[in-house]
C-alpha cells in the first residue's frame, strides 16, 4: 500500500545546497549555468567531488559507480546540506543504488531530494529504503530547465514556498483519457525505469493506494507497450488509485495515445494525460510520497499538505 512519506524542511536563503551527478557525465558549461541560477535563488550550491568525472571505459556514466554513489551518500549524510539535486539523468543510477549505505543514510536529517528521468531509480529507492518524499522536478545541468523561466520559477517556489503550489495544474487543463476523480499518494517517474526496477529489492510490490505519474522520453510506442504491459504482468498496476501523465518527449507515433488509452484505460481508474512534468520544456515539479486529490476534469493534482514543511 502506498503511504505518505515524511515530508523534508522547505529551503530559505542561504540554505546550503549539494549537487550530485548519481547517473550521466555532466558539460561543464550546463552546471555552470546551472550554479548560477541557484545562486541567484540566495542559495549556496556545493558541487560534489565527482560530478564533472566520467567513466574511463563507459563513457555515459559520470564516473565509477563507487565514486557516484560516494557522492550521494556524503551529500546525503552531510548535516549543512539542506538538500541533494541532481545535476543530470541518462544512465547509471541501478548501477550504484546498491552500493549506498542506506543505514547510514536513515540516520541522516531527510532532505529535499530532486531529479527525474533516470533519477526515477532513486525516488523508489529513498521511497523504500528511508520512507521520505522526493521531489520528481528539473535538474541542475539539464537543458530544459536552464532555458525555461516556468520550470524554474515552479521548482523554486517548491523548494521555498511550497504552500503556494500545493494545487499543481496541467498546462491547457491535460488530455482526459478516463474522467473522475481519486484520491492517492503520489509515486512514480520515468515508464521505463519503474519497469526495469521491478523485482528488485529497491522498488514498491505494487502501486497500489497511489496517484501514478508516469512519462518518459525517446521510445517508440511498441517499446512503451512492452513497459506497460510488464507492469500490468507484474501486478504493479493492482490497486492503483488514478494515473497521470506527463510528457512523452520525442514519443512522436500519432498511436500514442491509443496505446496509452488501451492499456491503461482497462484499470477502472481516472487517467488524465499532457500533465506537463518530465521531459521537455517547462516542466513542472511534482512531490512524491504526498497525499492529494486528481480531479481530471479540472486537470488538476491537489495536494494534502504543501511538498516540504
């Protein structure tokens, strides 16, 4: 069963801030970039030692997943950091999530933990493992968010004034796949790295009591069939209390939303699409492990309580 997470301290100027690169390396100018907004929120951005690494022989890791995973668990388990985000996605974070000390990590503070895409993998895993609610949101070096005022301007009232999103809204209202309104704690992430989590020691049974959001970027609609399906295989879908989607960026087979409406439609559960987080510009950011209301006629998410306290 989906249950509320405890919910991290909301941030205030001059809160110290890590930034991690848990999966792909990281273009020096993108976190440079990056830096300079967060200094411009009054915040103090400290940059982990091994976020500009990569790996000497896989290239698309941002160094050695040891070294990864070091990184994190040191941001992580610092008592001056007030929250982790992360610099990029791509690939890596299943590599190295088994090499973080989560005992050690559940006696640190919780904290404000943000990424998404690949970061998905850590989302359950802090979900699991330490019971704390993460913010599914626009990373650091990642060009969406260094050239969307909106994406920015969400994340930060998040982190700082999270009162003041606590209804977040579809751009245009969504796409209504299948009317109604539920109620649910809010879980889920990137389509394909919830289906390659599955079985694993890190990863929820089942959806089961929770607002599902789910997105994903470049796959071709029989690949984002084969994700779906093994979910409903796996009975990870059993319980689910409604589905939200986010963007399908570069998913441009106009069969997509039949697909979508096929295999998600037969679940008995409201299910509203183009609700405006994920990939792609403008993104908006999205707690998980929060209680709310999915009203799909309004195209809204409504939350219990704000994102931090």
């Amino acid at each position: 069963m989906t249950e509320s997470l405890i919910r991290p301290a909301r941030l205030g100027p001059g809160a110290r801030v890590a930034v991690v690169a848990p999966s792909g390396p990281v273009p020096e100018d993108r976190l440079q970039a990056g830096l300079d907004i967060l200094r411009g929120w009054d915040l103090e951005p400290v940059v982990a030692p091994h976020v500009l690494d990569t790996h000497d022989r896989f290239d698309y890791l941002a160094g050695t997943d040891a070294d990864r995973a070091a990184d994190l668990q040191r941001a992580w388990c610092d008592p001056e950091v007030d929250a982790v985000l992360c610099a990029r996605g791509g690939y890596g974070a299943q590599r190295m999530v088994d090499l973080l000390d989560w005992t050690a990590m559940r006696g640190a503070r919780p904290k404000a933990f943000v990424g998404y895409s690949d970061i998905t993998a850590l989302h359950e895993a802090f979900a699991v493992r330490l019971g704390v609610s993460t913010l599914h949101g626009p990373m650091v070096a990642a060009a969406d968010f260094l050239k969307s005022a909106r994406a920015q301007g969400h994340l930060r009232a998040t982190l700082f004034e999270p009162e003041t999103v606590r209804v977040v809204a579809a751009p245009g209202g969504g796409r209504v796949v299948v009317p109604g309104t539920a109620r649910g704690v809010t879980l889920g992430g990137c389509l394909s790295l919830l289906a390659a989590d599955l079985g694993t020691p890190f990863a929820r049974r089942s959806a089961r009591g929770g607002l599902l959001c789910l997105e994903d970027v470049g796959e071709e609609t029989y690949r984002l069939d084969r994700y779906l399906t093994q979910l409903l295989r796996g009975g990870w879908f059993e319980g689910v209390s409604g589905v939200l989607l986010g963007s399908w960026a570069e998913c441009d087979d106009p069969g997509l939303e039949d697909l979508l409406a096929d295999r998600l439609g037969g679940l008995g559960v409201p299910v509203v699409d183009a609700f405006g987080f994920g990939h792609g510009d403008d993104a908006l950011t999205v707690p998980f492990g929060v209680a709310g209301v999915l009203d799909t006629g309004a195209g809204t998410l409504t939350l219990d309580e704000p994102a931090l306290t």
